[in-house]
C-alpha cells in the first residue's frame, strides 16, 4: 500500500520547515513506500525555496507542485491529482505530527472497511483555553482551533474529521469527486468546510470512517484566534458555508427553498438561541450560544444572497 501525503501551503515560509521535519521524521516499515507533496498555493515569500531544500535532501521523498489558482481547496485537488499512493493523507502546514503519525492513521486503512481516517489534533502542551471558551463535549468550539479530540479509543465517526489529520482511499476521490471550490480557506477568508463537507459526502454515501486516536498531530493555537472576534466571525462564515454545501434543492408550492429557510430561522432559531444566549447561567453556555447565534446569522445572510442571485437569475432567463 503506497501512501501519498499532501500538505497545502500559502505565505507560511517561516513556520514551514517544523511541519516538514515532522513528516521527513515519519517512522514507517521499510517495506511502506510513501511520498510527499507539498503544494505551493501561489505564495509570495520564500516558500518555493523552502520546500525545494526538502526536495534536495529528500529526492525520491519530497516533491513541489505549484498550484496558482487560490484556494485551499484548488490546493488540495491539485495535491490529489499528483499523489500516486492507494491513500492519501493530508496535513497543514503549521502542525508538527509526531513520530507514528502517518504510520498510525493509515494502518487502519488496510481493512477494506474503512474508507478514511481522521486522527487526533491537540493543542500545544501547556495550552490553556480561556474561561468563556469550552473545548470537548456538547458545547465544543474547538472548530475555530481546528482542535479534534474525540477521546482514547478507536471507533467509527459518526463525525466529520478536520484536514490538519485526516486520509482517505483515493477510490474514494474517485467514486465521490475533490473538494469543492466554493468552500475551503482563500486568502484571508475564513469560509471553510471543505474537508468536513467532503466527509460528509462520504457518510451520505453510506462509507465508513474511522477514528484513530494514536494518529497525532500537534497544533498551535496563536493569540488571535484566542479572541471572541475571531470565534464570532468563524461561526458566521461556517453558517455561510452550511448553506453553500447543500445542493440546489426545488421550489415548493412556487416558493424557493432560501425564502422558506429564512422564515424558519428567523421565526424559530433566531429568537430560541438569542434567549438561550441572553439567560445562560455561566460564562461558557453565554458565550456557546452567542457562537451559535452568529453561525444562524451566518445562515441567514448567505440564504439572502442566494435569493437574490437566483432571482436575478429567473430574471435575466426571463
């Protein structure tokens, strides 16, 4: 079984080279043939350079793809489209994975039940979430730290894993299509939901994931994201993109899907979370609802700007 790893970059020169000798430092059988490609998503710094010294060091190991189209999810297809393993295996840029990451998070995939794996993305030792913020359980917000800690023993996800730790089939690329473009990190945006929502695709399709706690990967957590700002705006973006994933779906009785979706939030979410938000008792339950007051507000607004577009665009048929 060949494994591909694909790591997507852009603007990162500087944090790089400790994903890099993380995933140069694998431990795998000798008999595991594996590659690397490291996917440049048209960064401006050093990057090109970077990654080339890997190349150099590792020739028949590392290898460099250009892709110029922006997207993170025009990154990873381009990554999908050069690996040559029976899976691949995907990672970011600003995470160190440890020694038996790759090793662990595909084994499982010799078992022809699964068709993916996601592994465990912790914080840094020593980090401390702040006393609003509630990572784990029902009121986990660990999305906006790309945090994934589903626990110690192995199972099926019943959940989608996050693409800083996560490996798939590529039959699976191939039954079920790349990533979707209109999702996924671009630029500064923070519209993503490209890995979950190919995940999801899966599960809809009645294949099996699995959860694979020993597979680690370290992530760090810099000081701006730790800001209710950036959690507020990562949810409203995360309501844009639950919207954007659905299909286009018929009319009923003459009435465009978005519109009935808009009543609905507006009469029945949109007041229960703002009072759930208003009234909760601590800290972290004020704080989870508020999140899921913007992710609603989120869903309102790009089911605004669907109407809109679809109705310009009856018009212009017409």
């Amino acid at each position: 079984m060949k494994i591909s790893v694909v790591l997507c970059t852009f603007n990162r020169c500087a944090i790089l080279p400790s994903a890099l000798d993380s995933i140069a430092a694998q431990q795998l059988p000798d008999t595991v043939a594996w590659e690397v490609i490291v996917v440049d998503n048209n960064s401006r710094d050093q990057t090109r350079g970077v990654v080339e010294k890997y190349c150099a060091t590792y020739p028949v190991r590392f290898r460099y793809v250009l892709e110029t189209q922006q997207g993170l999810s025009r990154a990873r297809n381009a990554g999908i489209s050069e690996a040559t393993g029976e899976v691949i295996a995907f990672t970011d840029d600003d995470v160190v994975a440890e020694p038996t990451w790759l090793q662990n998070l595909t084994e499982s995939l010799r078992d022809e039940r699964w068709a993916g794996a996601g592994g465990r993305i912790v914080a840094p030792s020593g980090f401390k979430p702040p006393p609003w913020l509630t990572l784990g359980g029902d009121m986990d917000l660990g999305g906006p730290l790309a945090l994934f800690d589903l626990g110690d023993a192995f199972g099926e996800l019943k959940r989608a894993p996050y693409g800083a730790n996560m490996a798939f089939r590529r039959s699976m690329f191939e039954k079920y299509g790349g990533f979707r473009v209109d999702l996924g990190r671009c630029g500064s945006l923070l519209l993503s939901g490209e890995d979950t929502e190919f995940c999801n695709r899966l599960l809809a399709g009645s294949e099996h994931l699995c959860y694979v706690p020993s597979a680690v990967v370290h992530h760090p957590v810099p000081p701006d994201r730790l800001q209710k700002k950036y959690f507020n705006n990562w949810w409203f973006e995360f309501g844009r993109g639950r919207v954007i994933e659905r299909r286009r779906r018929p009319p009923v009785l003459g009435v465009r899907r978005e519109w009935i979706s808009i009543l609905n939030l507006l009469c029945r979410l949109l007041p229960s979370r703002a009072m759930r938000w208003l009234f909760a008792p601590t800290a972290q339950q004020r704080f989870y609802f508020q999140c899921q007051l913007s992710l609603t507000v989120g869903e309102l607004a790009q089911n605004y700007r669907v109407a809109l577009e679809r109705g310009h665009e009856r018009e212009v048929q017409s």
